[in-house]
C-alpha cells in the first residue's frame, strides 16, 4: 500500500504538531539555559509508537528481519541488525541494496518532524563556518565533507559511563532527531560516520529518501553486542549525494595491526564529481580507542595508509579521510599521517592562528573516572589537490556547558567537524 512521505518519516519519528523547534538563523547564537528538570516527551501517543518501532528493530538483534507494514513500513526490507557472524556469512549486506521505490522524502519536512520531537528540549548554539578561501579559484561548488561520531546507542545507555548526562537525554528516540536534525542543518554532501548501530532501522532508510547513497561495515566483534537489548553490531558508515558523485570503487577494509586482524575497520570509496568528472577517495575510519594502546594504532594507521596508498594509485587521486583515531597530535599515528607520502593536512589546524594547531578538544565527557578533553576527530586531506574553503568552527566550553558532552542539547560525547573543499584548479605535479 503506498505511503506518502510524511507517513514514512512519522513512522520513525514522532509528530506533534504544536511547538516547532525552529533553528537559529545563520550568524545568531541561541543560548541554551540549562534544563531544570527531564523535557517529557512531546506526544505520548506518537512516543509510544516510536518506542514500538525502535522496539520491533531491537527484537531482531543479530537476526536479519523484515519490520513487516502499516506504520513500520518505513523500515521495509533493509531493517537488518547484523553481529560478526551474520556480517561475514552475508557480506553483500555491508554494501545496501537499492532503497524499494518508495517515494523521496522531503528534508525540510524531516527537519520539521525532528523539530516537534525536539521542541520541549533546550535550544543548542547555532556554529558558524569560519572562511578559510585562499587564491585557489574553484568554478564548481564546494564539496562538503562531515564527520562525525556519533556515539552508539548502545554504549551511550549500556555501557560509557556519562556520569553528569541525565538517562533521560540518552533515549533514542529523541537523541536520534538530534542527530538526524544536525545533519539536515549542514546539509552535507558527503557523511562520515563511526559508531553507528542504527544504520539498517534508521540512517540507511531515511537518509536514502534523501539522496544519499550508504555503505556500512560493522566491528568484527563490536562492543555494542555485549549490552542487552543492543541494535546489532556499531560500525563506521558512508554516505554521498548520489546527484553529486558517482561510485567508482568501494572497498571494506579490516585493519591489521603487526600482522593480525583487529577489530577496527574502514571505508574507502573512489567517487567521480558529475559536475567537475574530477575524482577523489573518501575514507572512514575508528581506530582502537583507550591509553595504552598507542602502538597499536600507531600499526593500524600505518596499514590504513598503505591501503590509501594503492587505492589512490600512489597519490595519484586526491584523497579526504575522516575519522576518531583516538589520538591526539602527540601521538605516533598522527606523526604518521602529517609525515605521510600521500602529503595530507588535517583541516581543522587552519582554524588556528598560525594554521599548524589542532584545536584544543573535539571530545569532552564526564566519566566515573573524571572529565576527559582531547582531541581525536580529524579530517585529513591532499593538500596539493584540494583547499579547505571553510571549517565549522566547534563550541566553546561555555556552550558545551558544565556538565559536558553528551546532553540535552547535544547527541553525542564528540563534536562533529565539516569542511568545505574544493579542487584546485591546476593542482601541482604531486598529490
């Protein structure tokens, strides 16, 4: 039975239709004061059919499943959850079949409904690019990369920790609009993401309607398996406007670390621009997180490069990767990246005032083993190839507020990062 788009979208996120959450115009900052007490939710009635649909999907957990018709239609045939068994006997599931010819959802509309899920919770500050544009000229639009992640539902709830977030702000069904409604105000062409374990009931359908082509490659072992009543295996996700950019090439890369296969993995995809036919590799990463291990993702950096390195025929392509390496600049695996043959820059040093510092956090949480702030989220680029136009700039300590990453206002324990880029016109002999 057909459905129009406002009924998929409302099968998967609920509706009120009073208290829109409009976003702040572009160059105005909303403060947000702090919540007295946990927002309820906006509709009982349409709550208590998102926690039915979230529900059904959290049933099949290590199982692949339909989500049957009627409202849960929006789910269709690609609400899967895999775990390592699954994802290896059924490798043609880490590439998503064409979305069923549903009809495309209207992002305005999207961003409407995330708004009335959202409407009783406290307002974020709105972040302005910052320009970065050189003498590079460019005749063809920017390209604009995201990156991000976004925390997985289940170690969110089950098993990080966050001692100042309420529980309350960690419910997915209201987290979900949060990050859905981020997204939509970016707008971004390309979205790298890691910790993703609602890519099959809830980025893949949605963000398809979209536009967007996806690929997903779950954690062979992923921790996410080990909290009750999880969504299936996290893993790092990719997608690109398929109006922008044509696949050319896609590989699913498990990374090694002294010879022996880790849990970490990557995505590294060749697109072509339709616009410009320059072509380019876009890669996503998560590299082995905690102290302790810095060696090791110091090993998992380095093969990460050297798959770069042929993927992109020895420099030959230009090249953006994004990723949480669980590093900061100080680290070997970092050195390696900036030292790197395929001559990359991370983006985000051009915010600095002499261009060469990263920023001081990209990650700020409160944990029962106390506050952490670093640095781990980068974006990575060829900088002969490619120039930065313009980086969104991150939030203050301020805005963050003192209880810190994840909350109310924010989705995710870290900040996501977007650039703009373009080509250069005449790029340098050397990629």
């Amino acid at each position: 039975m057909y459905q129009s788009p406002r009924r998929l979208c409302s099968a998967l996120l609920q509706r009120d239709a009073s208290g829109l959450r409009r976003l702040p115009t572009p160059g105005l900052r909303r403060q947000s004061p702090p919540p007295a007490a946990a927002p309820r939710p906006a509709s009982p009635r349409l709550l208590a059919a998102a926690s039915a649909a979230s529900g059904a999907a959290r049933s099949c957990s290590r199982t692949v499943c339909s989500m049957g018709h009627g409202t849960s239609r929006l789910y269709s045939a690609l609400a899967k959850t895999l775990n390592s068994s699954t994802a290896s006997q059924h490798p043609e599931y880490l590439v998503s079949p064409d979305p069923e010819h549903l009809e495309p959802i209207d992002p305005k509309e999207l961003l409407e409904e995330c708004r009335a899920v959202l409407h009783t919770r406290p307002p974020r500050f709105q972040r302005d690019f910052v320009d970065l544009r050189t003498d590079h000229p460019s005749s063809h639009p920017p390209i604009r990369v995201m990156q991000w992640n976004i925390l997985a539902q289940a170690l969110g709830e089950g098993k990080d920790n966050f001692v100042q977030c309420p529980v309350e702000a960690l419910k997915w069904e209201e987290r979900k609009c949060l990050i859905l409604e981020e997204i939509l105000a970016y707008q971004p062409d390309i979205l790298c993401l890691q910790e993703v374990d609602h890519y099959f009931d809830t980025f893949q359908p949605l963000l398809s309607r979209l536009g967007y082509q996806g690929t997903f490659f779950p954690k062979p072992w992923s921790p996410c398996l080990d909290v009750e009543h999880n969504n299936g295996p996290d893993g790092c996700a990719l997608f690109f406007l398929q109006n922008r950019f044509k696949l050319v090439n896609s590989a699913n890369i498990r990374l090694t670390a002294m010879t022996l296969k880790t849990n970490q993995v990557a995505i590294a995809q060749t697109l072509e621009c339709k616009e410009s036919s320059r072509q380019f590799c876009i890669a996503v990463t998560h590299l082995k997180a905690r102290t302790g291990w810095e060696r090791f993702r110091s090993a998992q950096g380095c093969d990460l490069l050297q798959n770069l390195q042929n993927i992109t025929q020895g420099a030959k392509i230009p090249l953006i990767i994004c990723g949480d390496f669980n590093a900061e600049p100080t680290e070997e695996v970092y050195k390696h990246f900036a030292s790197s043959s395929l001559n990359l820059n991370s983006a985000y040093k051009l915010l600095s005032a002499d261009g060469q510092s990263e920023p001081p956090y990209t990650t700020w949480k409160i944990r029962t083993s106390g506050e952490c702030r670093h640095t781990l989220d980068y974006i990575w680029y060829s900088k002969h190839a490619l120039s930065v136009r313009s980086a969104l700039d991150l939030l203050t300590e301020e805005q963050i507020g003192p209880n810190r990453l994840p909350s109310f206002n924010y989705p995710s324990d870290h900040l996501s990062l977007v650039c703009d880029f373009s080509f250069n016109e005449e790029p340098d002999g050397l990629l």
